[in-house]
C-alpha cells in the first residue's frame, strides 16, 4: 500500500512541479486516496505495483470516483465542523 501511495505523490508532485501548476490541495489528497485503493487491491490481489500498473489497477477498480467521493466527503464534514463550532473552536 506505501508503495502505491508514493508512486501517487511522486506522480503528481512532478506533474506540479515541471509543469508549475497551483498546488491544488483537493486535487493532491484524491492522489493520495488513489494510490491507497490501488495500494489496497494490488495487496489483496497478489498484484505487482509499478508506475505503469498504478492508472489500470485504478481504472479497473474505480478509484478516481471513490477517490472525489471520499474527498468531497471528509471536505465537507471539514467545513461543517468548523461553521458549525460557532466560537471557532476554542476551548
């Protein structure tokens, strides 16, 4: 699973960093949540990782629309915890 989760950062880190995007932290988690599905699979599935097998392990298993659901969820229950605090969360 750790292997398939840096072979995601390494992905989109040197996507950012050759072609000078923005750093899109939303974008950089569902990469992350990615690489830890097919991280997931490949161990359960006896399946060799390497750069090349990462996208067709993800596309095989839907791990982009899982991916921006988790994403979109945790982002969500982020915004509602921190709106509906009230007093900012201070104690």
């Amino acid at each position: 699973m750790v292997v398939a989760v840096v072979y995601s950062i390494a992905a989109y880190s040197s996507k950012w960093l050759k072609d000078g995007d923005q750093f899109l932290p939303r974008k950089f988690a569902r990469t992350v949540v990615i690489g830890l599905i097919v991280g997931i699979v490949a161990a359960q599935t006896g399946q060799a990782l390497s750069i090349a097998t990462v996208p067709e392990i993800a596309s095989t298993v839907g791990a982009v629309h899982v991916s921006e659901l988790v994403v979109n969820t945790a982002t969500a229950r982020v915004k509602n915890v921190s709106i509906g605090s009230g007093d900012g969360g201070g104690a």
